[in-house]
C-alpha cells in the first residue's frame, strides 16, 4: 500500500502516444475499463485508424493515429445499456506514475471530461481521495 500513489476525483493525465500533455481526466472506480473520446474509429485491413476529440476541444488536431493491435470489447453502462466498442493499448502518465493500459473508445462529446479513467488503471497503483480537488483542473 505505501507504494500506491494518491489521486483526487479530477487528475490532468499525460498521454504521449497521441501527443496530449495537461489534459483532465474523471477518476471512476465504478468503471472496469478506462476510456478516451474518439470521433472517427475506422477498422480496415486488420487496422484502426482513429480521430480522438472533435474541433470542439482545444485537444483536437484533426491527427489520425493508427494502431495495429485491438479488440472489440462489449460495456454495459450502469443503466444497462450495452455498447460494442474498440479497445486499444495507450500509455498514461497519472500524478508522475507512466501506465500502459486498455482504453475502449467512445464518444464522449456529451461529458464533462473527455476520459475516463477506470480500475484497469487504477488497481494495485493509485489510491482516491475524493476530498482533494483543485479548481483549476476542473474544465468549465
């Protein structure tokens, strides 16, 4: 447990296989899996060629990334409703602490915070602290 690093509910996350430094993420221990916004996924030839964000974020750079190695995983939302979605490999940088780990792929264009991250990430690594917040990370 001393090894476990201390995360609050809201966390700016690196992700340097995309380029993305300083960006807010929602800590969730409800969610098995971590996700991140994805506005064009398309799978062609044994690839995924995917859009993250869309020109409403100031993370948006329009770059398609091409990743190899996926799957297709199905997630059920705690209303029930179950979705089929991609599932790739990609680094994180959380509170200095790098992490290789799954993302399925979503839109989030409708949440407060374009990534989620989930136990996949959180477990064996981190601990929360709901109690610690910083206003500057929240997005308005």
């Amino acid at each position: 447990m001393l090894n476990k690093k201390i995360v609050g509910e809201i966390e700016l996350i690196d992700l340097p296989d995309i380029d993305i430094k300083g960006i807010t993420a929602r800590i969730d221990s409800g969610a098995h899996v971590s996700s991140i916004w994805a506005t064009k996924v398309v799978e062609t030839n044994g690839s995924l060629s995917v859009i993250f964000f869309d020109e409403s974020s100031p993370f948006y750079s329009g770059k398609i990334f091409v990743f190899d190695e996926f799957e297709i995983t199905r997630i059920k939302s705690s209303n029930g409703f179950v979705q089929t979605r991609y599932k790739i490999l990609l680094d994180v940088n959380i509170n200095n602490h790098l992490v290789k780990e799954k993302f399925t792929l979503a839109d989030r264009s409708k949440m407060k915070y374009p990534i989620l991250i989930g136990r996949n990430i959180l477990k064996d690594r981190f601990l929360i602290d709901v109690s610690l917040q910083n206003d500057q990370l929240i997005e308005k």
